[in-house]
C-alpha cells in the first residue's frame, strides 16, 4: 500500500492519489479453494495493505472503501501476463538451486513450471464443487490453466467491485503506453485530475512472450477465457483473441 506521508506537515494532495493494489485470487501454486474468490471476499483484499510504523515494524490493515474515490483498471496481455507470473517465481526461489535448476528462464523452464502445477493440482479440481464440468475441459491443452482462471476472474471482479461501488473508472491497457505514451499520459492524467509536472521516465517497453506458447495453446487459452469472462471482461480481451 502507499504512498505515504514523510511528514505530517505535508500538505495533502487536493485532487486524486494513485495507489496500487492488487486485490485477491492470485496466489501461486495453489488449489481451486484458494485461488478463486467471492465478490465480498475480492473487494477486501482491494483494500488489505499495510504500513511501516514509527518502530519500523510492518502492521497489516484493512483500510476504509470510504477512502476510494476512482479507479484505474489495467489490463495486460495475457500471455504476457502468464509469463510475468513465471518470473515471479523464479525470484521467489533464486537461492532454490534444485528449483532454478528445473525451472530455467526460458520457454522450456516456463512449460516445466506450467506442467508441474497442472499436475499437482490436477485432483483438487477435479474435486471441486467450485469448477463446472465444462471449464475443467476447457482446461485440457492450456498450460498453467489454473493461470488463466486467476487472470480472468481477477478482471471479472475488478469490474464487478467498481461497478458496486460506483467508482468512475478509466480502463487502461498495458499495450497503450508502447502504441502512444503521450496520449495515453495525458488521458490518465486528465482522470486523475492531475498536471504533469516534469518530463515522464521513458517507458520501457516489457517483453513480448507470445513464442512461450504454440498457437494451439494460445487458441485453447482463449477459448477457456472467454468461458470464464463475464461480457463486460470479454470486451477488454477479446482483441487478444487468436485467430
């Protein structure tokens, strides 16, 4: 959470604060009963945070939604996104020598990553009450599919709790900055009520991952995520879409 007052003299900001959160369903490695959340359950994770205290002691809050005045919503390439989450991990277990021995940082390392999670949690959704029959099939021939469930019900609630709570909300993708940085600055600036002060860093364009994947993966992934997706998700991905 963040950001913070240094000083309790400063003066608060008069208009909007970006914050950054990235709310629930996005553990790991984990099973069905973990990763796919409830509206109520989502939102409070929206708002769970913490802070450093004057004895610089980590205290873990629940904040008020009374706090939220707007949102931006924004939305990364899924494949991009997928692979992202893979490089996550990797750092989670850099000193795991077996594991990064495994688990190099490729397309293979990834596909081995992917293999192993379906396969560890290939009972537990079988068992689950929480997966129909259909998105279980849908499953097959989706690496890391558990993945792209927490991808797509992470967009499904983010519209579902703005819409709730009647936040204006600007959707921005990730891709935008590449196509228009200037424009694309200028829109969310003008959200946020806020005058550009300076020149913005120079925007350093992440990696294109789509070889991580054959396109049949990525035309099963699809499938699987417009299954998922409420209409109102599917309208922000659907242009990921494999023809």
């Amino acid at each position: 959470s963040g950001p913070y007052k240094s000083k309790s003299s400063n003066d608060m900001p008069t208009t909007y604060v970006q914050t950054k959160t990235h709310c629930g369903g996005r553990c790991g490695m984990c099973s069905p009963s973990k990763y796919i959340e409830t509206l109520d359950s989502f939102e409070e994770m929206c708002r769970s945070g913490h802070y450093i205290t004057r004895k610089k002691k980590k205290k873990y809050v629940i904040y008020s939604m009374g706090l939220v005045q707007r949102a931006t919503h924004l939305v990364r390439n899924p494949f991009n996104n997928l692979v992202s989450r893979y490089h996550l991990e990797l750092n989670r277990n850099s000193k795991d020598r077996e594991w990064v021995s495994k688990h190099p940082n490729s397309p293979e390392g990834f596909r081995a990553h992917c293999k192993e999670m379906d396969t560890i949690y290939a009972r537990k959704e079988e068992q689950s009450r929480l997966l129909s029959n259909d998105i279980r099939t849908l499953f097959k021939g989706v690496p890391c599919h558990a993945e792209v469930f927490k991808y797509v019900q992470w967009h499904n609630l983010a519209l579902a709790t703005t819409k709730r709570l009647h936040l204006p909300t600007h959707v921005l993708h990730y891709e935008s900055y590449e196509t228009d940085f200037n424009a694309t600055l200028q829109k969310l600036l003008e959200f946020l009520d806020l005058e550009q002060v300076g020149e913005a860093p120079t925007f350093i364009k992440g990696k294109d991952c789509l070889h991580y994947y054959t396109i049949n993966q990525r035309r099963a992934a699809m499938k699987l995520i417009q299954r998922v997706a409420t209409p109102e998700t599917w309208e922000l991905l659907k242009h990921y879409n494999v023809e």
